[in-house]
C-alpha cells in the first residue's frame, strides 16, 4: 500500500543522500506530494469515474463542482439508453448556433465545457432525463503520512520522481535538478520543462 511514508523513504533513496532536502514539515511534504500526485493521475489519466448527470427541461448547463468537486476533466457524456453525446468546443457551438443556450430539442446530441465547473448539453433538453458522464478525477488529499494514496503502486517511481523534483525546486531553488526530475516523472520531453517551469512560478516556496 502507497502511503506518503513510503513516498519519503523512497526519495531518500532516489536521492541517495539525507541531507539533500532540508528537513520540512509534515504539512511542507503533503502539500507537495499532493501536487504531484495529481499532476501524475492527470498525466496518465489514472483515475476515472462515471457518474449519472440529471438531465432537466430547459437547462442547458450544469454544475460539477457540488456533486463532483474532484473532477477535472470531463471525457464521455452517454444518454441512459446508450447513445453518446459528442464533444464540442463552446468556440465552435457559438459559431454553429448564436441561439445555442436557447436552442431546444427533443434529444441532446453535443456536449461542452465552460470553464471546469460547469458542463452543458446541446440542444438544450426538453424534457427531463438522465446520462452517465464518465471523467478523470483529481486523487484526494492524504490526511496524513499513513493515508493511502490513490495513484496505483506500480506508478510509486514516478510519483516518487515528481515529489522530490518539487521539493528541490520549492525548497532547495536546486531548478536543473528538480525539473528534470519533474519532466522524467511526467513523461516530458524536454522541450516542455519550460511549460512545468511556468506552472512551479507560483506558490512553491517553503
């Protein structure tokens, strides 16, 4: 079982020296091994759900965030008698159909996003029904170092990769080393360090 311990004893390892990292707070590591653990489940699409969404006449769009405040990324969206609704961008829908939040139908066939929280379904339904919307979700925050994490064991070396990358950057300013830890953790190519360079700009002091 993967706890926030064996994630620890595993970067002493990796790092191969005790005094590498200064030594931090429980709350300093969970903090940044959260981060890491969802950048991980979101890289490798690790942690998916489905969910039933209810449909309601003239409602086009629906908040995620009380029913599923864990999810990110919507990927499917299934009427309840099988029949896929396709994704758009809101970009294209608006261009499709300048009425599109008014626009009604008998049957949803498209859905979209505005911003994360919120999902819409076009036509806009009208008469109730249900879908099953299938998404990734963010893994929940370990409450302690013996919590369980959600990332699968076999995904540990990466986690592993990406916890003391950000360690080295938030806490040492070691930058080289940390992001290339963060980029082999992550699968990226080097190219795109500069991407993680520009996310770890804000709030990864301590």
């Amino acid at each position: 079982m993967l706890t926030a311990t064996t994630v620890y004893a595993l970067i002493m390892q990796d790092l191969d020296d005790e005094n590498a990292i200064r030594s931090a707070s429980e709350t300093l590591f969970l903090r940044h091994l959260t981060r890491a653990q969802q950048w991980v489940a979101l890289r490798y699409r690790l942690l998916r759900d489905t969910f039933p969404l209810s449909l309601f006449a003239n409602t086009p769009l629906y908040s995620l965030t009380a029913a599923h405040p864990r999810l990110v990324v919507v990927t499917h969206l299934t009427l309840s008698n099988g029949t896929p609704l396709w994704p758009i961008p809101l970009t294209s829908l608006r261009y499709k159909d300048t009425a599109w939040f008014a626009t009604t139908g008998a049957t949803p066939t498209l859905f979209y996003r505005v911003g994360w929280r919120y999902v819409g379904v076009y036509p806009v339904p009208s008469a109730n029904a249900t879908a099953m919307l299938t998404g990734l979700l963010l893994p929940s925050v370990p409450a302690d170092m013996s919590s369980p994490l959600q990332i699968p064991d076999s995904y540990a070396p990466r986690l592993t990769l990406v916890t003391a990358g950000l360690l080295l950057l938030g806490r040492e300013r070691r930058y080289a080393e940390g992001l290339a830890r963060i980029a082999t953790g992550l699968g990226l190519a080097p190219s795109q360090q500069s991407s993680v360079a520009q996310k770890e700009g804000v709030g990864v002091s301590g």
